[in-house]
C-alpha cells in the first residue's frame, strides 16, 4: 500500500479517511513547512497468544541485583 503525504490542515479535515488508511496497513506521514512532523501507522497485532509459564526457569536475577554500584563503577575506572 502505498505512503500518503498531507499536510497538517488537510489531516485536521481527514482525520477519518487518514485513519482508514492506516487501518488497512498503509501509512499516512503529515508534514508541516515541507518536513516530516508526524507519521500515522497501524498498530501492530500480535501474531500470536502468550502463554504463561512458558520459559520457566530460564530468566534469574542474581541476589545483589538491587545492591548499589561500586563507586570504582560510576567513576568509569570499571
């Protein structure tokens, strides 16, 4: 599908049509003084269901995670 390029005063009176567009997987990118301000894209749906409990026990946190940082650290000398 193809981009469309409108300037802001036309995107104020086609806000609906624009919205089509983008609904239907085309990209609509509103420009003000000849640049670039704006894009209106479709959002994007998930491919598939998440299923809980699904990577069990292959993401940990070490137990000093919340432990401030060495001071060795923030100086960059780490």
């Amino acid at each position: 599908m193809p981009n469309n390029t409108v300037g802001v005063d036309e995107a104020k009176n086609k806000l609906i049509d624009l919205i089509t567009i983008a609904s239907k997987g085309g990209e609509v990118i509103i420009m003000q003084g000849g640049k670039p301000l704006a894009r209106l894209v479709p959002v994007a749906q998930p491919t598939r269901k998440r299923i809980a409990g699904l990577n069990r026990g292959s993401i940990w946190i070490s137990q000093d995670f919340d432990e401030p940082l060495p001071d060795d650290f923030w100086m960059g000398q780490e």
